[in-house]
C-alpha cells in the first residue's frame, strides 16, 4: 500500500469516527432536553455514554493509525 492510500485510509476513517461522536453528542443532548432536572441519574448516564464513546473513538483512532503504519511500511 502507498503512503497516499495509507493517509487517505486514515482520514476516511477519522470522518468516521468523528462522524459518530458528533451524531452520539446530538443525539444524547436532544434526549437529555427531555429528562426531568432533577434525574441526576439518568444525566450521569448519558454523561458516561457520550465519554464511552469519545475515548473509545481515541483508542480506535490510535489503533487505526497503528496499523495504517504497519501496512504502509511493511
């Protein structure tokens, strides 16, 4: 694989994955509108999901990036 297709791989794959942190943000927030302000809980859980998943986009960033790396060069 060229070092273009590697770099286009990733940035395909970084519109993904910020694709999906941006529809998980929008969609948590439009549901946190219709929870009652006193459910602390039900906040907190959405507050873990949307931090689930941008730190699971970082690791997945960084292991695609890996990768990308190791078929480029290898």
């Amino acid at each position: 694989m060229s070092a273009s297709a590697g770099l286009a791989l990733v940035l395909g794959a970084f519109v993904a994955l910020l694709t999906g942190v941006m529809r998980l943000a929008f969609r948590e927030r439009r549901l946190g509108r219709t929870l009652r302000i006193d459910d602390v809980a039900a906040h907190q859980a959405s507050d873990a999901r949307l931090l689930a998943m941008i730190f699971g986009s970082i690791i997945g960033g960084m292991l695609l990036t890996l990768l990308t790396a190791w078929l480029v060069f290898f």
